[in-house]
C-alpha cells in the first residue's frame, strides 16, 4: 500500500480526480490540488450502487475534520472543490493556478522528508463520535431493499474506522457485496430484445390503473412520479376516496422532505384523474390492473379492458402477485395477447425498486423490450421472469413462511424464536417471517392459499382440492379465521399491536397466539427447540432449493436473477450477497443436498424438501450454479 510506503508520497491533483483517483490520492502521505475551478474530487460510488473500495472510507473518515463531513462526502457521491476539500482537511495545501503544481508538488515533497510520516492509520477516530453519526445517517436512510443496501455498506465501512477497528476490511467485503449486486442488478437489465423508441416512453402518455387500494394507488404513484396522465378506477367509492387520499398525502409528505418541489407535487396530482368509470380508460395506452387476487375477478377486468381500450396495442398488465397470468390473457381477444404481462410492483409499490415484468405464453418480444426499457427509466429494477404460480419471489416466500409455521405447530420454536432466528439480530432478514406477515396481512396470504384450493372450507369443512397428501398445517389459516388476526392494521396478527406503543406499529408478543399454537402441538411429541442456525437451515434451505427449482424450470433466467428479486423486494441481507450467492459461498451445495435430502426423508409430505435436479447436477459435476450456468446454459430461454 502506498499509505505504509516508507517514504512520503505527495499527491498532486489538477483536474478530476473521482473514484479510484480520489482514493489514491488520499493514501498518500501529502496531498495539494491546484485552485483551479476545475478541479474537482468525489467518491461517487454510491451512486451506481457500489462503496468506494481502494480505502476511500477509512481515509476519508480520518482525514476529514469529523466523521458527519466523511459521511455527507460519501453518502452523496457528488463532487466538492479544492476548497471544500481543504475546509474537510482533505488537502494540505491549495496551489494558486499561477503558480506550478509540479514545483509546488515537489517541494512538499522536499519538505516531508524533515518529518514523520503522515500516514491516515495513525489517526483513529473516536468511536463514540463515529457512532453517533453513523446512527443519525441511518436513520435518514431508506432500508436495503428499498435501494439504501450500497449506502448502508459505506455506513459499515466508516462506523469501522474507529480505534482499534478494520474499517479496510470491513470497506473490502461490503465493495466486493455490492460489487456482485451492482452486476446482478446490469444482468437482470439487459435487454432480451432490441427494439426501437416505443410511445410509452414519452412521460406524457395516458395511463390508467385499476384498483385503488394499497398496490393499486402505490402503482399510481410510480406512473405519476414518472410524469404520466394517470386514470385511476375504483368502483367503490371509498375505496377511490382513500387511495387518492394516499397519493395527496405521499405527495404533501414528499414536498415538505424535499424529495420534490410544491410545484411538482401539484403537478402530479393535477395528472391524477379518479374515476369509478372503466369507459374513462379508452384512450389510455397501459392499463394495470391491481383488484383483488383472485382470478374471476382479474378476468372480468381483463375482459372489460379488452372491450373499452381503444388502442388496438395498448399493453394490458397485471399485478398479480401469484396468478396464472396466460390464463388470465384468455379474458383478451387474441389479437391483444402478444400486449399482456405481468408487470408485479412490491409493496410499497412507489418506495419499493423492485418489478418482476411476467411473460405470458404469447407476450411478444416488442412489449417486453417496451416493458424493460419503461421499468428501468422508472427508476425500478425489472427482472423478467417466466409464468409460474408466485413467480420468483412469491414461490420462494410461500416455501419459506410454509415452513416458519410448520415449525411452531410441531412445538419446535416460538413466534418470537423464529423472528430472532430470521431476524436482523442474528441471519439478517429486515424484518421476521411473522413481523413480516403482520405487515403484509395475513388474511392476504390466507386467501392466496384459498386461491390455490388448499385451504379447509369454514361452512363445510372440506379440505381444500389441492392439499391432498402434502404436509400442512392450518395454524396459520385458523388464525385469520378463527382469531381474525389479520395483522397490523387490525391490531393483532401473529403479535399484537397497541396504538399507545411505538404508534400501533411495535410487535408485541400475545399470550393468545401461544396459547392458540400448543393446541396444535401434537401431545404424545416432546419436541426439543430448535437453536438460531437449526431454524435457519429448517427454514431457508427449502427456501433456496425452491430458487434452484425455479432455475431448473426456465421460471428465471439466471442464478443472479433470484438474488436480485431478494436483495430488492423482500429484505435479504445485502450482505450476503443473496440466496443462490449465499448457497454457493457460505453454505456450499454438497451440504445443502446433504440436509435437504435428510430432511425429505423425515418429511416425505413436504414436496420442498426434495432436491432440486439441478442442484443434485451442480453437486456431481462439483461446480456451483454460477459455474453451472456459464459451462451448460449461458441464458435460459423464457
């Protein structure tokens, strides 16, 4: 390193100097930059996703004058001056644009030899002081998923940096996390079709959405924000009242932050037209539709846009986040089949990067290079992905919560247990299988299962048509209707919800559900619990070995499509680099296929547990998924 260079180094910069220039800059022992206007220096990492990764987060953090004005350099990626740079201690001296930077250069350079050397290790910063910024710009920050996951990196990075600490390593790893996000994240981008400049790209176009709840008002922000006249239909007029309610309120909220202008705000919401009229949709040129998730619903919507769009090639979309969409397009006229997609927004849809764009089985090439390019320009991160029952993300997640509630109905772990495990105090999930479920609302996951034709029927008590001899327990269907804890906007879910503590939103633990879930802990059974890592692997090898499934279907295109859809829409550990990145470095594939195929023998109902053939493929030719998919098939075939 130029830093432990026995000698002093003298830096001189003139013009630009940003990135890796910056960072090599401030390894030297003395630094000096000519006045010039333009000179300009910056670590704008963050800004495509990345952390500065040739020490840029320690040496910034020990150099500046304290770690808020480190912070706010390298948070914000943008440029400074050489005198904002000298004001954050950052340069020793400022040349005058007469005088010569070289002569200049050499001269601090004659003038170092007299003295020790400078060098940026041997300035430890208090961590007290470190802490207390770090935490202030943690707060300010969105969560990983929500596309904070590069800053909250730099943040570990220079919250490392204190005495004693190793804020190099630490900056190493989280640019080499980020490093395989930033790609994965270009992967899932590239376009699969070439195509020309497609009308829907100009942000004057009409828009509709139908739905107005959550997701559907959610979506109606994205497209206004995007610039877009926005129709958005509810036939019921409460329902229309409160998601404009929403939209007004997010507009007002993100005024007053600074995210936009007053004048922006009302411009968008002077583009919002409510409706509880489908006819009023004639001239729009998308239409999503974000109503209730069960099919005879979706498909009598689709049926009626089919009769009222007036565009012969107006794309028709759903929302749906399970759904059968080729069967939903049946509701079309053939000739407006090829203009339907899934386009699945995550909830909540206007904070949240995430958008897997759903082929149909006749969905043309042209309307998903549209549907990329579109995605992307929004500032979403769109991943194609093939029909399938839950897609990617929603198939995984069905095989993970399936599991969390198998696990207390076997008495192996509590609520809480499991939400420790899963955590961000130990794995690292943003939030529990069951905090999460609250949030979501369970009732929303129990009529997906309903959907499915698993569920028992409450008047007749028939077993659902699907279920037939696969594992399953219905605590979590009992809960929404024996309990009716739907979750947080009820008060109670798998926890309760005081509206006195931490705004209703605090999961506290319920004696209710633990005493609802040992009437379904068989009697003859003393189960012993599960530690952290037994929950962990109970629960997430399943989970990974349906991502493997998923590949092994054509459903996604490439391993790192899977840890994209994680990292962005459901709260994985940024740091763990996703679930097929997870599954090949940490966990190793041979020691996965060795669990899972003990588990499937202790669980034969539990179709999840039986290894995937690509996986048992990736483990006899020794080669992780990733090698796999560059030796057998570089791009699999939506």
């Amino acid at each position: 390193y130029i830093e432990s260079y026995p000698k002093p180094i003298t830096a001189a910069i003139q013009g630009v100097a940003m990135g890796g220039g910056l960072e090599l800059a401030l390894a030297s022992h003395v630094r000096i930059a000519n006045a010039s206007p333009k000179t300009k220096m910056g670590l704008p990492e963050v800004q495509v996703g990345l952390i500065p990764g040739a020490g840029g987060d320690p040496a910034t953090t020990s150099n500046c004058g304290s770690p808020p004005g480190a912070l706010d350099m390298i948070l914000s990626g943008s440029s400074i001056s050489a005198k904002q740079a000298m004001e954050l201690g950052l340069l020793h001296a400022i040349v005058d644009v007469k005088d010569s930077l070289r002569d200049t250069a050499i001269q601090w350079a004659s003038w170092s030899e007299l003295f020790p050397v400078d060098r940026v290790s041997d300035r430890p910063v208090s961590q007290p002081e470190l802490d207390g910024a770090c935490n202030a710009q943690k707060a300010r920050l969105p969560s990983p998923e929500l596309g904070g996951e590069a800053k909250h990196a730099a943040i570990r990075a220079v919250q490392a940096c204190g005495a004693g600490a190793k804020g190099h390593e630490v900056e190493e790893e989280g640019f080499y996390e980020m490093l395989g996000a930033f790609f994965a994240v270009r992967a899932a981008q590239k376009p699969l079709y070439s195509s020309g400049w497609h009308p829907l790209e100009a942000p004057k176009s009409v828009v509709g959405v139908v739905g107005a709840g959550l997701m559907g008002s959610g979506i109606a922000m994205v497209l206004l924000q995007y610039g877009y006249t926005v129709y958005l239909v509810d036939i019921a007029t409460a329902a229309l009242q409160k998601g404009v309610a929403f939209i007004r309120n997010t507009l007002e909220s993100d005024a007053k932050r600074g995210r936009i202008s007053k004048t922006q705000a009302a411009a968008m919401f002077g583009n919002l037209h409510p409706t509880e009229n489908m006819n009023d949709l004639k001239d729009c040129r998308l239409v999503v539709e974000a109503v209730l998730e069960a099919m005879h619903v979706k498909k009598k919507v689709f049926a009626t846009l089919d009769r009222v769009l007036s565009s012969p090639d107006a794309f028709v979309l759903s929302n749906t986040s399970t759904l059968d969409i080729s069967e939903m397009s049946l509701s079309l006229s053939p000739s407006r089949r090829p203009y339907c997609a899934g386009w699945h927004f995550f909830s909540p849809a206007h904070r949240m990067k995430l958008v897997e764009i759903v082929l149909t089985n006749e969905t043309s090439p042209e309307t998903v290079a549209a549907m990329q390019k579109i995605t992307k320009k929004m500032g979403k991160i769109g991943v194609v992905v093939r029909n399938g029952h839950g897609f990617v993300g929603n198939r995984m997640l069905a095989v993970y919560t399936a599991e969390c509630v198998s696990i207390l109905a076997e008495g192996l772990a509590t609520v809480e247990d499991v939400d420790a495990a899963l955590g961000p105090s130990y794995f690292g999930f943003v939030m529990g299988p069951f905090v999460m479920g609250d949030l979501a609302g369970n009732d929303i996951a129990y009529y997906i299962r309903k959907e499915q034709g698993l569920v028992r029927d409450p008047d007749t008590l028939q077993v659902g048509p699907n279920r037939g001899s696969m594992r399953y327990t219905e605590l979590g269907d009992d809960l929404v209707t024996k309990l009716g804890r739907f979750g947080q906007k009820v008060g109670k879910g798998w926890y309760d919800y005081d509206p006195k503590i931490g705004k209703g939103r605090k999961p506290l633990p319920s004696k209710e559900v633990a005493d609802f879930i040992k009437s379904y802990v068989p009697s003859n059974i003393t189960a012993t619990p599960l530690s952290k890592q037994e929950i962990v692997e109970r629960v997430l090898f399943p989970f990974v070995n349906e991502g493997f499934k998923i590949l092994e279907e054509g459903i996604a295109q490439r391993p790192s499509d899977v840890d994209v859809v994680y990292l962005y829409g459901y709260g994985w550990p940024a740091w763990r680099g996703g679930p097929m990145f997870w599954a090949n470095q940490d966990v190793t594939l041979p020691y996965l296929l060795e669990t899972l195929q003990q588990l499937h023998r202790t669980y034969p109902g539990s179709d999840y547990f039986r290894p995937s053939k690509l996986l048992e493929a990736c483990v006899a030719m020794d080669v992780t998924v990733e090698e796999y998919y560059k030796q057998k098939q570089p791009r699999a075939k939506l």
